[in-house]
C-alpha cells in the first residue's frame, strides 16, 4: 500500500506564467480553435482541474492580460479625475494610458502573441466587442467629471478615440518581426492626433 500510495498526491503545482507560455506557444503554432485545454495542461504538466484554477476558461489565456492592462487604464484615469491638478483632457488620457502600458511592462511580454492570435481568431475578436464598449462607457463617465460636464457623446467620442488609437498602435507593434517599444509605437499612434480635435468647444 505504501508502494502504491507515494506514486499519489496532488498535481504538480505550476504558475499561470507557465501555463500562458504553453498555450500562446500552442495557439501561435496551431491556432486558437486546434489546441484543447487537456492539450495545455498536458503540456504544461499539469491536471486540467489545476490549469482551470488559474485561467477558468479558455479566452482567458488570451485576454487575461489585456484586461488587467484595462484595469491599469481605469485606475490611471481615476487618479487624475480625482486629482486637482487639470490639464487638458486628452492630455490626460493620453498620459493615463501612456502610464498604465508603462505599469503593465510585465503583462505585456505575452502580448504580442495575445494580439495575433486575436487577430486570426473570429470568436475571440467577438469577445472584444462587449468588453470595448463597458470601457467607453466608464471613461466617458469619466470625461465628463474631469471636464464638469453631462456631454456624454463627447466622452464616448473621445474615450473611443484613445481607445481605437493605442489599439492601432499595439496592433501595428504586434505585427512587426522584431523592434519597436509598444509604448513608443502607442506615443507615436496617438501623437498623430491634431491638438484642436480634442479641444472642447466654448
């Protein structure tokens, strides 16, 4: 009994870094749709129970981390509304999302892979739609309060405008081979926007 009992116990421990660099290095290799969560976990060395504990469905290999960058953007933009220091907004969203890329350094290692396996995946693209639209939503809120007013289509226009532009510029330094800071590629996209079209009107 004792011989049978030590082949037992609990399933090798494994962090969610590892588990991520398994299954990105699978989706990329593969593509999202081929590659199973018993897959994963096999080659993770882990049990699908475990595996399940760290990401509890499949999208959230790939869109774990680009959230907790959303939370960054959130937490940023907070500060500054409730902050008595005013500049103009879109330079303060742009410093808002220029700083939460910066914070996120650590999350942002698996993005490129995360970005192209979006890109190529329809059902996971879907998923954006819905998570988009509760960030505009909260940070034309925002706007509004850091302005002092109800003009909730500029804030939508506005939070759609950041939104959209870093996506472009991440999506730009995702496709590159090599090269670049995402934070630089992200500074450069948004720099493209003439300072008058985002003056509020008097």
């Amino acid at each position: 009994m004792g011989a049978r009992g030590a082949g037992r116990g609990r399933p090798r421990s494994i962090s969610a870094e590892a588990v991520l660099s398994v299954a990105l290095k699978l989706f990329v290799e593969r593509g999202y749709e081929a590659v199973t969560v018993e897959e994963i976990a096999t080659a993770a060395g882990t049990s699908r129970r475990s595996m399940f504990r760290l990401f509890p469905q499949k999208s959230d290999l790939v869109w774990g981390g680009l959230s907790e960058v959303q939370a960054l953007i959130l937490q940023h933009i907070e500060h500054a509304v409730h902050s008595e220091e005013r500049i103009p907004v879109w330079e303060m969203l742009v410093d808002a999302y220029v700083g939460a890329l910066t914070d996120a350094a650590e999350v942002m290692v698996f993005s490129r892979d995360r970005l192209r396996i979006i890109a190529s995946t329809p059902s996971l693209a879907g998923l954006s739609t819905a998570n988009r639209r509760q960030v505009v939503e909260a940070i034309a809120g925002h706007v509004c309060t850091y302005e002092g007013h109800t003009d909730l289509l500029r804030g939508r226009v506005l939070a759609t405008m950041v939104g959209e532009i870093t996506g472009q510029g991440l999506w730009w330094w995702a496709t590159q081979e090599e090269g670049d800071d995402y934070v630089d590629v992200v500074v450069r996209a948004l720099g493209q926007v003439p300072v008058a079209a985002t003056v509020r009107p008097q």
